[in-house]
C-alpha cells in the first residue's frame, strides 16, 4: 500500500501501558490449536473459559421476540428499569439481602463493571492490590488508568484467597482498593464471607474499598455461597451474565455501588459505553424465570459431576490440587511432581497429546509456573478422552 | 438498610477524575421531558441523537437467524474476520481505498474504539486537542485516563472544524492527539479531506496523532464524503453501526488503527472488553447486502429532506445558522439574536411550548451558551409541529 502525507520528525505515539499490557500465554495456544484443528487435528480443550452450552432457549426467545417487537434502540445508561429490578430480586431470593435497584447498573459485560469500578475509586499512579495468582485482566484495568497493580501473593493453605496478614505486607497509603475473587479464577477456590467482611473491615478502615469479583457466583458445588453483599453494604460487586447464566457473547454484567457512587457510576456509564445493549438485556430478563433457571441448575449438576470426575483423575495422574475447588469451572493444579513446569507442559500436551490446557503463567508470578489451569467446559465424555490422552502422554 | 461493619477512619476513596467529569445538561432535561410525558403532556423530541427508526428488517433477521443457530459465544477480539472483511470492502467501495481487515477492530459501540484509541495514545498527564463545540463524551474518553482535554475554540468561518492556526494556538508538546468529528457533533458540518491531511500532516511532524470520529458517514447531503483513510493511511478511524446503519441498541462500532498498532490494539480489545457482542456482530453482516443499503439510502433520503424543511424554518423564526450542516442530524443554530441564551431557551421551550432541543452549553464553552442543538430525528410531521409551537411561543 501507498503511504501518503509527509515524513514524520518524531515517532507517532505511544502510551507507556502498551509495554505493560502482555499477551496471555494462552492466546497463543488456543490460536496453536486452530491452526492444528484446521490441519485435521482432534484437540481436547481444557483451556476455554467459556461454557459449552449454548444459551438457553428462554433467553434466545425473550431477545428474538424483544427484536420483533422493535426494541432496538438504547436503554437508559444504567439498565432496563425491569431488568435491574430483576437483580435487585436475584438478590433478595439468592442471598437474604436488599440491594436497592439505583445502586445496581447493567454493564457491558463484567468488563464494563471493572472499568467503571476502577475509573470510580483510582487515580493515575494509585494502587490496588490483587490476589496473585488471579484473573489476568484485572491488573491490566489498573494500568488501563495508569494505575499500579500490586500482586498480593496468597497461598494455597488459605484457599489462594488473602488474609489480612497477606494485604498487610503489601499495604501502601497510596492503595485505593483490592479486588478479590469468590469463587476465584484460576482456582476455584471461594472467600467465607466472614473473611470477606474482615477484608472489607480492613480496607475501609485505611479510606480504600473491596470490589469482590462474583462472576462465577450460582456455579459452586457443595457449599451455598451468599453474595458479599449479605455481609456488607458497601463492597463493590462485579458480576456477569456469562457464567451461570451462559450468555457469554451477549456482553452483559452488572455492577453494584456502595451507597453514594450512583451519581458517578451514572455519569461514567453514560460517557464511557451509553449503555449496555438492548438485545442481551432483552434476553437477560428471562434469566429469572422458572424454567430458565431449572436450565441453569441442571447445567450447575452437569459442571459438578466433571468436577467430582476430574479432580481425582488429575490427582491420580500426580498432579497436585493443593485448594479445593469448590466453584466456577476451573482446576488450579500442580504439575511440579511430574517433573515438568506449567507452560512447558501446555505446550507439550498440546503438540504432542492435543490436549489444550492453561499455562500458570498466565495467573500471575507467585510460584505459577508449576502449575497450570484446567476448565471443565467440555463434555464428559471429552474430558474422560482428555485425561486418557494425558496418562498415555504421561507414561511414554 | 442497616448498614454493617466497622466506622471508618478515613473517607471512601473517590477518583479525582469524578469531579471533572458533569453530567450533560440535556439528561436532565430529557428526565423532565419524560415526566412531563408521563402527566399527559405532549413532547416534540428534537433533543434525542438518536435515529428515530428501528433497525433495518435484514440486520433483525440476520440476528434472529444467528441466534436460531447457536452463535452466542465469544467472537475473536478483533470481531468476526467475515465482519472485518466487510468493513474492510465498505471502504474499498465508499472511499476506493484499500485498507486491510487486520488493522480494522469491530468494537462494542463507537465507545469501545474511542477507548481502544485513547489507551493506544495517551498516557496520564499528557493533552488531546478536540474542537469546541464538539462532542462532549470525547474529553471525558481523555479524562478517564487522567489526559487533559484541551478545548480548541473554532469559528463558525471555517464550519467549527479546525484551521491549522487553531491548532497551532493550542499546541504543547504533551499533546499527543487531536479528535476531530466529520460531519460533526453538534455542527453536522464536514471536513474537507485536504483539511483532513493538513492536520494529520501538522500533528505527524510534531509526534501526534489524528483520530477521525466519522461515526456520520454515510448521512451526508448533497456533499459526497469519503473517509480520511482515501488521503492518510495512518489516522485513527472512529466508527458506528448506530447512525447511517440504525443500530444504536446493538452498541457497535469500530476502530481503524495505522498500521504498527495492530498487536497492541488486539491485546487492549482481549482486556478491555473481551470482543464486541455477537448478535449484533452478526446483524451487522446484513449492513453490506443491497436489501440493506436500499433502505439506509431511503432513510438518508428522509434526513435530507427533514434538514431542508428545517434549515430554513428555522431561519425563518430568527435563528441564525452560521455554518451549513451537511451531515448527521444536527443543526447547531444561534438563538442570540432571539433574545435568548441557549439553555434558558431550551428549559423555557420545553416547560411552555413542549419543544426538547439541547443547549449549546453541553458541546463546549466557545459562545456555546448562544447555541442550541436541534436534532431532525422525529418525522418530518413532528418537526412541522415543533416549528409552529416554536413560533407560536416566540410571538406570545
């Protein structure tokens, strides 16, 4: 192509971020396994975070009949009046507690809850502390606004979850927040909530706030796990629609404010997205109906019994699971007794087994290369397949 | 509520960016339109920048069928490389300029490119020039990052769009971009392309970039616009479904980015935001097929001849018009001469006449304060009512 216009004098722009901001590790595998699918490869993929379902039909039906209806145009920036409502109720049914809907605000996706968390509470060159290993793209919301993400390394005695003696030794006067998981991704692993109050105690009390990140919130097994919120009214919560209710490419989460951040969190969203979009919205109303929320259970039951299959496979095959997972899809497990390190493994599995999995790396440094995170978002069946395809790898 | 937990010792943090960041004047006056609509009252909307007609019926069946078949997970960062691919042939035929998919990011509205630009460009601390008037989100984009928005005032000689001796006035060696609107926000006034390649000619030398917010392409009259892209190959391209292709609800845009900036953008998209939502992603395939075109043209058709009763009617009850609009649908117009300034006007307008236009007060401080919007988004019909209640009222 012909380049135009005059020679610069100076280099074009660059924000500092930009050499911040990495790759996941696991971009590059999962676009190893198309090319290799695409040459005729079968690959068993126990690296994908998204569910396997399809999204239930009562949603497809409230979005297509919403769309036939004309309902096409923006809502208002915090939500449909219904829809948050409707989590408001979520709220009440699911965790014993009551969230007034103005404190709620509908996202696009729960990326759009963490920006505007973040744009409320941090300024340039402020802090926040992040449990390491955590979700990846968390610290890299902190650098988005040019703030400093501290990795708070937590243990797997604790669940991979803080203490407060953990946030003590990476406490600054320049931290604004700390962003928790429950349940966690990578681990799975959930915070009691007497953990979370102590936490937020902890925070509030040095001027700065918890976001608690209950995304995978309604997907744990065994244990009834109650929204932060029950404990304490002014945490805030990001969640999503993804997950437990399966719309992953509708793009729809939500955030709740503490009392007296609506105002912000309003101006935010109506400069920062408009709004979040109408179809998912549509289609996200009819995630508390009866029969869609039957679908989700039987789903649940479904992540539950590849759980119950694959924790003791991995552990019988000598990978360690040192916290016990007790919610969202994903296995944090240590490959440091096989003799390999997380990402060599991957790598390996791959090429060698086509079986796909997530390097540690990816989670952050403390100690995660000799782990690597397995998500039980394939079916049964093809999970059995890609443990089979492990041990035979593991054995020659 | 009760409120649990322990007192704090400091206050809640609050980003300092909060205090900087208003709300719009014409929120609260869309909130007192609606609760004027609610008691019984008859509202004119020419305040709403928003098409008044639902999305096209190809791009509803495109989506609906998308759905029938299961498409509701992630799509690649980037979007849809059959989107992509589309966009890319949208130039090649609207511009006759060949501008590769890999360089085109399908983002969740105009919002997500914005952002994306903005994260590629600016650090904190660093200046953005944008025209004023001008769309007012576009310096809160700037101030999310802690950047400084630097108000250029433009004269209605040069169509409220910047002269290089404007931007010459403005200039600090922290500046690392100018965003410009063409046709613009408030002024529907275009850009030539020379102008266009001066400016990015001038911001090149000095290590700045230019971004082009044509999220009004396609709606121009009587004026035939190709992108900047037929000139410079390396500007930043802001776009959007929402306006010439009717999408608003969908929340889809995208993003040109100059070649080098393909692998940073990627990796902000996978952060940011994940990917663009995949209904609307598919709906927007539909945009590129004749069916669609045909009706967007037929739409377009519609705007021109709703400027054209107007522009001059407007006129005709004393408004000034310095500068014709010949895109979007605005019409930036002077009520001084009227005796009124702008936001008086405009609360008087809608408490007596039931008239919702937008003070000029929302776009800048460069005299905006004499100017009202007036969008010719209601049908032609509504906008002869407006007229004859705007006279009416101005006569009494």
């Amino acid at each position: 192509m012909v380049r135009h216009g005059s020679t610069p004098e100076r280099p074009p722009p660059r924000a500092a971020r930009l050499g911040e901001i990495q790759p996941f590790h696991v971009m590059q595998l999962l676009n190893r396994a198309r090319e290799l699918e695409a040459r005729g490869r079968d690959i068993v993929h126990m690296e994908i975070g998204e569910p396997d379902f399809p999204t239930a039909g009562p949603l497809v039906s409230a979005a297509v009949d919403s769309l036939h209806r004309g309902n096409t145009g923006y809502t208002p920036a915090g939500g449909l009046p219904t829809l948050r409502e409707a989590i408001a109720g979520h709220y009440a049914e699911s965790s014993g507690v009551d969230v007034p809907a103005e404190r709620i605000f509908v996202t696009p996706g729960a990326s759009g809850a963490l920006m505007v968390a973040m744009a409320l509470l941090l300024d340039s060159g402020q802090r926040v502390l992040l449990p390491d290993p955590g979700y990846p793209c968390n610290r890299n919301f902190v650098r988005h606004l040019d703030g400093v993400p501290v990795s708070v390394p937590v243990a797997a005695e604790t669940g991979f979850q803080p203490t407060l003696a953990d946030l003590e030794r990476y406490w600054h006067e320049d931290c604004v927040a700390a962003i928790v998981g429950s349940p966690a991704n990578p681990t799975g692993t959930v915070m009691a909530l007497s953990q979370l109050a102590a936490v937020r105690d902890w925070l509030v009390a040095r001027g700065a706030a918890l976001v608690v990140d209950e995304i995978y919130h309604g997907l744990t097994y065994g244990v009834d796990l109650r929204s932060a919120l029950a404990v304490r009214d002014d945490v805030f919560i990001v969640n999503s629609f993804s997950k437990y209710f399966g719309m992953t490419g509708w793009r729809l989460g939500w955030l709740v404010v503490p009392p007296g951040y609506e105002g912000a969190a309003m101006r935010l969203a109506q400069n920062l997205y408009i709004a979040a979009p109408t179809p998912s919205q549509h289609a996200a109303l009819a995630c508390f109906t009866l029969q869609a929320r039957t679908e989700f259970e039987a789903r649940r039951q479904l992540f539950l019994e590849r759980r119950d299959f694959l924790m003791p496979a991995l552990e019988e095959l000598g990978f360690g699971i040192p916290a016990r997972p007790e919610g969202a899809f994903y296995i944090y497990a240590d490959c440091g007794a096989l003799g390999w390190d997380g990402a060599t493994l991957s790598t390996r599995l791959l090429e060698e087994a086509g079986v796909a999995i997530t390097p540690g790396l990816d989670f952050g440094s403390n100690g995660t290369d000799r782990f690597v995170r397995l998500a039980y978002t394939s079916s049964l069946e093809r999970l059995h397949e890609g443990v089979r395809r492990m041990r035979a790898w593991l054995a020659s």
